[in-house]
C-alpha cells in the first residue's frame, strides 16, 4: 500500500517541445513553466499545468512506458 501512495505522489507527466529546446511558458496565473532540453514534466496531479500544456499544439504528450 505504501508502494502504491509512494508511486502516485511521485507520478509525473513529460512533453516534449516540437518547436523550441527551451523556453518559458507562463499560466494565466503568472506561474512560470520552462521547457528545457526540449522536454517538460509536471506532476500528474498539477491539473492547471496539464491543461495548460495540453492545449499548445507545439507539445506532444509522452505516453509512459507500460510495465509488463
């Protein structure tokens, strides 16, 4: 059960920049995100980020690995 709570909290979801290497995205809140390398990667529970990020058509979404 720990290993479980332990996996969510650490849960994150990456883009990947299709335009730029890097650079500064800003929330209507005025928070800042920074694409770096190409890539960014928030919390999966960060729904302001993930909304944000998901509707720039200059990212993809990295589908996670499936365990087998």
């Amino acid at each position: 059960m720990a290993d479980k709570k332990a996996a969510e909290a650490s849960a994150t979801v990456t883009f990947v920049d299709k335009t730029y290497d890097q650079r500064p995205l800003y929330l209507a809140t005025g928070r800042e995100l920074v694409v770096r390398r190409g890539r960014i990667t928030v919390p999966a529970d960060d729904a302001e980020a993930l909304a944000y990020l998901a509707s720039d058509n200059g990212l993809q979404q990295l589908q996670p690995l499936q365990d087998e």
